[in-house]
C-alpha cells in the first residue's frame, strides 16, 4: 500500500464538553485523541463504503486487518474469548467487529465440515 502514511490535518471546531469527553475516552484506552476520533468516524463511514476490511493474516488468536479508510494494518486478538483491537484497544470497534464476523464465519465452514464428516 503505497498510500499507507497519508495523511491529512483537518481542523474541527467542536463543542468542548464534546472535545473532554472524547479526551478522556482516549486517555483511558491510552490512544490518542485523533486515533480515536479517525476510529469513530471510520466506523461510521464504513456503511457507505464498499470492502473497508480485507484480512491480512490469519493466526490462531491473532488477526491482521488492513483498513483501507485509516491506511492501516490493525492487528485484532483473542482476549478472554473476544475479539480485541489494539489499534483502537476496543472490544467494539469497527476491526473487532469484523474480525468477530470472520471468526463466526470459519466457525461455520468448521461445523458444516464437520457434519459432512458425520455422514
Ligand atoms: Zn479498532
């Protein structure tokens, strides 16, 4: 990806107690305040957009996700059963989700193995 350290700076003019609350979000993930917000509003522009997500590798409890809106490779984990973003550090964002769908995916093609194993 030859556009992955692209990037823009936009200025936004905000509503402060808006501005804190994020702010205190990112602290308590312990990302930055405009990791979170580009995170946010990927996750919200995702439904117009077609194949945000493609995997990128595929391990056991360990996931590589290429975001082609942030130009990032996102690396999802398994913690306590879940999908995790360390990107995000996020049980719920846009990465964990997919990566969720994937893992629900594979489970299938597992079972529906599996059942015709039986046969
Ligand atoms: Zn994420």
């Amino acid at each position: 990806m030859g556009r992955k350290s692209e990037k823009m700076l936009v200025k936004l003019r905000l509503p402060r107690k808006l501005v804190d609350r994020l702010d205190r979000i990112a602290r308590e993930r312990g990302i930055r305040r405009s990791r979170l917000i580009a995170s946010l509003l990927a996750d919200w522009v995702e439904y117009y957009v077609e194949d945000r997500f493609e995997p990128f590798s595929m391990r056991l409890d360990r996931v590589g996700v290429i975001d082609k809106l942030l130009g990032e490779i996102v690396v999802v984990r398994i913690v306590r059963g879940e999908p995790y973003c360390d990107y995000c550090k996020s049980f719920t964002c846009g990465h964990a989700r997919y990566v969720k769908k994937l893992y629900s995916r594979k489970r299938r093609e597992i079972l529906m193995e599996e059942a015709d194993l039986g046969d």
